[in-house]
C-alpha cells in the first residue's frame, strides 16, 4: 500500500500568499503530491472568526 503524499500548510508564522500556494503546489504535483490543505494558524477566520464567512479575496 502506497501512502497519499500531499502537504499542509499548517504553521505559525506569515501564512503563503497566493502565488506561492500555486508554485508550490504545481513543484509537487508532476512528483505524485496529490492534495494541498489550507490550515495556516494565523488564518483568524480558522480560530478565532470560524462562524464567520471567510471573505472573498
């Protein structure tokens, strides 16, 4: 049985802006990297604001 490999990015610190998610992700994927999650700490709206709407930009 082989393993999913992905990543997370789950951290303290400045999250990854969005261009940096994408060139991650597209490094990892030709290697068999099959999914990405989004769970930086620093996110208020996955703490402290998670009943909120997470805004759209």
């Amino acid at each position: 049985m082989i393993p999913e490999l992905g990543t997370i990015e789950g951290f303290y610190g400045r999250p990854w802006d969005w261009e940096a998610r994408a060139a991650h992700v597209s490094a990892l994927a030709p290697h068999g990297y099959r999914f990405y999650l989004y769970a930086p700490k620093a996110d208020t709206f996955l703490r402290r604001r998670w009943s909120e709407p997470h805004p759209q930009d």
